[in-house]
C-alpha cells in the first residue's frame, strides 16, 4: 500500500468506502503496481479478499506484497513508540502484508488462473468436475457462470467471519478476452458481480484491464470502455507520451466520477506523475519530480 | 585476506583451493549455468548472448517465456534461437526442441560450436606443458617449502563455467559435445503421423500436442519438483520455432480473418502456467510480421514475459544507408517483466542496433548527437555493450 496514493485518493485503511466500482487501466506501461496497493490496502483494512489472479502465480504478489512497508512514521510517532509508550499496533503497521498468513486466516482467496487452467487442460475429466473456475477454456464455451459462482461463495458472509466489507480483486480483465471469452461475456460477468459484491454485500471490486490508443484490439477497447463508464473511480496509468524516463515511469489519471447520479456532478479530474521504486510509489505533480527540483 | 575471502575460484589465473562454503537457503544456485539476479533473488539464465542478457537485465529468469518476433527472413531470430539452445548444452542443461518445419536433430546439429580460451591455449603448449611438468616437479620450493608436499590443485569444471559464453558461428558444435546432454525433441509432421487421434481444447491440434509433449517431459524428468529425492536439479531449456506459421496448422499468418484467433494465445496461457511451475525456460521465434490481424500480437506480448523485435536491413532501404553500414538490423525489446519486484531492470536508451560477427553477436545503443550546423541530427552508435572474448 503507497501511503502517497492513500492521500492522493483521500482513502485510509481504517474507513474503506463500500459498494464501488474501481477501474485499473494502463496504457503502453505496466499498471500492475495499483493492483499490489490495492491488495495490501485491503487486506490492512481488515477486509475479505478475492483475488483473481489470471497471468501471475501467487508467490509472485506474495513477495511484493512482504515489501511493501508503510510510509514512515512521523517523527513525533517515532520517538514514542521507539520507548515502547505507543501500543504494538503502530509497529506491525510498518511490516509488509503476508499473503500466505492472510490466506490461512481466511481473509484472502486466491484464485491462481495458470494453475487452475492446467488442471483443466491436463486433469482427468471426471476429477476436474464442472467446478473449476476456468473450465470455460476447454469448453467451446465463453460461460464465465462458474467463475461468477466461485467469487460469490468466497465473498459470501460465513456466520464465524469478522472481516469488514468483501472485496473483488481482478488482475487482469484482458486476459479473458485472449481465452475465447466474448466482450459481452465479460461485461455480463464484471456486472452479475457488482450486482452481488457491490449491491448484495456491499463491497467493492477493483479490476485491472489494459488498453491502448492506437489498439487494433476492437473487443479489448469496447470492455475498457464499457468499464470506464459503469465505474466509481478510474486510476489510469500511462507511459509519458515523450518516452523513456528514469526518473519519471509514468503519468497517473485519477477520474473520480461524480458521487450523485441524479446531481450529474462533473467528474473530477486529477494528472499526477510518478516513480516507481523498489518498495514504494512516489507521486508528485507534473514537472516536480525530485530530479529537476 | 580480503581477496580470499570475496569468493570462489577465479576461472582463468591461477588455480586456489578456496572454496566458499554455499549457505543452505542458496541450494539452487548450484544449478549449473545459472546465477540469482540481485535485484529480487529470482534465477537467472543466459540467453546465449551476452550482450543480450546485458539489455535483458542480467538475464532470462526461470520460469519465463521469451518471444522473439522474428525478421523479415527469419535469419537473425533462428541465429538467437540456436545461441539459445548451444548455451543449454554448454552449460549441461536439458533441452527440448520443436519444430514443424525442420527435424530437431538437424536443428541441433547445427548449432554454433562454443568458444573456449584455455582450448585455444592448451592446443597450441599441450607439448611444452608436458615437458615443462616434469621439470617442475623436480624443482624444490625454497620459500614456500612447506608446501612442497602437497598435491598439485586442478581447476575443476565446475568453478571455472561463467554466465554466458561465446560462439563460433562459422563452425558447428561438436558431436561429443552433444551426446554429454540429454535432449528431447518435437517434430509436428511425425506426432501426426504417430498418433493421429487425440482429445482437443478446441485448440490447434498442433498447439495441443506440443503442450502435452512439454508437461509429459516436465512430469517424468521431474522439472517441477515432482521427485524431491532427485539431489542434482537441471533446467529444461525449451525451444519452439516459428510458432503461430502456416506449419503448425494456424492461419493466423495467411487470412485478417482466422478461422481461430485463440488458439495461439490459449497455448501460451497454458505453456505460462506449465513454465512458473517448472525450472525451465522457453524461447519461441514468432513470424510477427505475417500475423495480418494485429490484435493477436498485442495480445500475444502481454501473455508472454520478454518480447524482443528483430528487423533487419536485409533488402530494406536502410541497407545502403551509411549510418548503418557496420551493422546487420535493430532489435526492439518491447517488454521486460517485472516478477517478484515493483521494477525491472531497464537499459535507458531504447535504439539498439546488432552487428554479426564470426565469434560475437554484439548489441549496442544508437546516440543521438546534434551536429553542429543543428540543422540535422546525426545517428551515430557510442556506448558499445560488446564483451571482448579476451583471447
């Protein structure tokens, strides 16, 4: 979790909004370093996680995820808890999240898509049943139905849980498109979710899809679109239109979509630049990175 | 003190007896031909370039994918893709080749012979060293007598392989250089004619067969750790040429509208799930420049780790032109992945071009610098990312 990106989004771990939409998108970089902030603020906030995760195995987000520390207390933080006069909590907050601890508690559920594909395409028949979550690759089939299933028992509240609101993380959407699944697969199954996520339990999803100006990916482009319409919050992160910098990876769009449908609010748009570095983010504005200043 | 203590035995100067002692938790490192990347701990493997595995960041991780686009007349990427698998037997790896187009042996038998510096050397004295030996055994030790006992030190192979190595692309690799690995082979026009009925992921039966060939080699050799007792691990280097062309049954590269556009991108998916779960490395030549319909290749790039363009100057315009004259095309390196990190490894400068020699495929950045008119801007190549074999 960046603590810089809490504050650009005016969130924090203890108070998670419910019952919205976020929308991951990156153009010609990698936005993959929203879905870990994603993951770990969740996990921090005391939420249940379901986290389809489609083209990386799971030690992969378990590593970054140990990385990723808190921003550094204050100093008026530091002294006290240094003599020990500030309780054990403050101090765990500056350890990384666990994944495989988060899972063992319950907290997280992991859908690793390569290892549940492999079982559809190697498995027996009969062993594989019809309830794996990816079934819809051996089939001729584009029926994202058990997939749906799958988020929906583990979000679902189990009397014995203490978690707050579910959360439905997705990394990434376009990967669907290159299985066979048709666009308005997609977006039926991005919708029968939110119906049950958002509405049902009031929770919230965040899903990561990728996207291009100059794509000749038509059915890529109608999702994304399609997304950037019914979400909440859009995060876009593009690679800078000058090119290659070291200094600078790229630029982030915060779109923040107007709270009140009935008000027609104006969206609120934001420009940040950032730099990514080995267990941190740091946002600044446009033209004030830290090597011109 | 200190020089002993920074590390194993130097490969060419002199032999030590030093041997550093390997903590347990770095048990994979003794893989030969493999080193941890500093960055993030992961394995790391030579592509058989050198000065690719510079522009790659160290090199190609276990477990990934590379995908080379091929050029034009596919010259240069079948050069990388046999810089590839000669490395693989250089370093004592497995291999396991594919191809619908060419029998894997003849593919083998080709391949570039590597370039060792103490062969050149030891060829040449092999008689004088003989000679010089027994004298030099009769010869007592005045200040270091103590040591007069014992045993001459032998370098032996294991200390002295590098990462990543020279070849000489003028003559083949030997025969008992190739015996010494153990190989495994795919040629499409004989599994078809082998078992001609099989069940199908509503996937090319070409992708399909190929798939269960890989996960049944990976399965029985124990690549993915299914034989804990096996002490010795070993990577499986596998190699797949010209994927996605007319051979293996895909029309991808013939019409704009396919009859399947998945089939390519469901094998790669399941070839990625097959790679993380296994010590292996795959490198596949793809005819991008065929593929008519250019969402498959954007969506091939993001279901693959590395993806490196190669465009030569071969019956381009650019051939005559003299900025180029010393070099044969430019590589693209469209992707880097980013595993177990926020960040990778990325060269600054973009504009790589290679040059082919007999014994180096170098790479090196293009520089632009005004000239002093400032009216024009003058490409010249700096910043050579060669590695000089030092014979």
């Amino acid at each position: 979790m960046f603590a810089e990106l809490n504050e650009l989004l005016n969130a924090s771990p203890e108070r998670p909004e419910q019952g919205k939409l976020t929308l991951l998108r990156d153009t010609k970089t990698d936005g993959s370093f929203l879905v870990h902030h994603f993951l770990s603020f969740y996990l921090k906030a005391g939420c249940k996680v379901c986290f389809v995760a489609l083209l990386q195995s799971f030690s992969h987000y378990n590593i970054i995820a140990q990385k990723l520390k808190l921003h550094k207390l204050n100093v008026c933080l530091w002294i006290p808890s240094l003599l020990g006069l500030l309780p054990r909590g403050f101090q765990q907050f500056s350890q990384g999240v666990s994944l495989t601890a988060a899972k063992e508690r319950g907290q997280l559920v992991f859908l690793e898509g390569l290892k549940s594909c492999f079982d559809v395409f190697f498995g027996e028949e009969q062993h594989v049943g019809q309830t794996n979550p990816l079934q819809f690759v051996s089939k001729d089939g584009s029926n994202l139905k058990t997939m749906y299933e799958f988020v929906r028992t583990s979000l679902m509240a189990s009397g014995s849980d203490s978690w707050k609101c579910p959360v439905l993380l997705v990394d990434d959407l376009s990967v669907l498109l290159s299985l066979g699944v048709r666009p308005v697969d997609v977006l039926d199954f991005i919708h029968y979710c939110r119906v049950a996520v958002c509405s049902q339990l009031k929770g919230n999803i965040v899903v990561l899809v990728h996207s291009n100006d100059d794509s000749e990916d038509e059915e890529n482009e109608l999702v994304v679109n399609s997304l950037c319409h019914q979400s909440n919050l859009i995060l876009w992160a593009e690679g800078l239109a000058t090119g290659f910098c070291k200094d600078v990876h790229g630029q982030l769009k915060i779109i923040q979509k107007g709270s009140s449908e009935l008000k027609a609010e104006k969206n609120l748009l934001r420009i940040y630049q950032y730099k990514i570095q080995d267990k941190n983010v740091t946002f600044f504005a446009r033209g004030m990175s830290a090597a011109v200043l | 003190m200190a020089a002993l203590a920074t590390g194993g035995a130097t490969p060419s100067d002199g032999a030590t007896s030093f041997q550093r002692k390997v903590p347990a938790s770095s048990r994979l490192a003794a893989i030969a031909g493999t080193r941890p990347s500093v960055r993030h701990g992961q394995l790391l493997l030579s592509s058989g370039l050198p000065s690719l595995d510079c522009v790659l960041g160290g090199g190609l991780a276990v477990g990934t994918l590379l995908l080379i686009e091929e050029d034009k007349y596919g010259i240069y990427s079948n050069l990388l893709f046999k810089y590839f698998l000669a490395e693989g037997i250089v370093c004592g790896h497995n291999l396991f080749v594919a191809s619908a187009k060419e029998d894997p042996a003849d593919i083998l038998k080709e391949l570039p012979a590597p370039l060792f510096d103490d062969v050149h050397k030891n060829q040449v004295d092999e008689k004088e060293t003989a000679i010089k030996s027994k004298q030099e055994s009769q010869e007592s030790m005045k200040i270091a007598w103590r040591y007069q006992n014992l045993p001459k030190m032998e370098v032996s192979p294991a200390a002295s392989a590098r990462f990543g190595h020279y070849y000489d692309v003028s003559k083949t690799v030997s025969p008992e250089l190739l015996k010494s690995i153990k190989w495994h082979r795919f040629f499409l026009p004989e599994e078809m004619s082998l078992h001609p009925e099989i069940k199908t992921c509503n996937m090319t039966c070409g992708y399909t067969r190929l798939l269960q060939s890989i996960q049944r080699i990976i399965y029985q050799e124990g690549f993915d750790g299914s034989y804990p007792q096996k002490k010795q691990k070993n990577i499986l280097r596998i190699g797949i040429q010209s994927l996605g062309s007319v051979l293996w049954g895909d029309d991808i590269c013939c019409t704009d509208n396919p009859e399947d556009i998945f089939s390519l991108t469901k094998f790669l998916y399941v070839l990625r799930g097959l790679l993380r779960m296994s010590l292996s490395a795959c490198i596949i030549t793809v005819p991008a420049h065929l593929i008519q319909n250019k969402a498959i290749m954007e969506r091939v790039t993001n279901l693959s780790d590395t993806v490196v363009g190669l465009e030569s100057f071969i019956g381009s315009e650019r051939e005559t032109n003299p900025l180029y004259k010393d070099y044969q095309g430019l590589i693209h390196v469209h992707q880097i992945p980013r595993l177990n990190s926020l960040i990778c490894d990325v060269s600054g400068t973009k504009d790589l071009a290679f040059r082919l020699k007999r014994k180096q495929f170098t790479i090196e950045f293009a520089d632009h610098q005004p000239c002093a008119s400032q009216k024009e801007h003058i490409l010249t190549f700096k910043h050579r990312l060669s590695f000089r074999a030092s014979s």
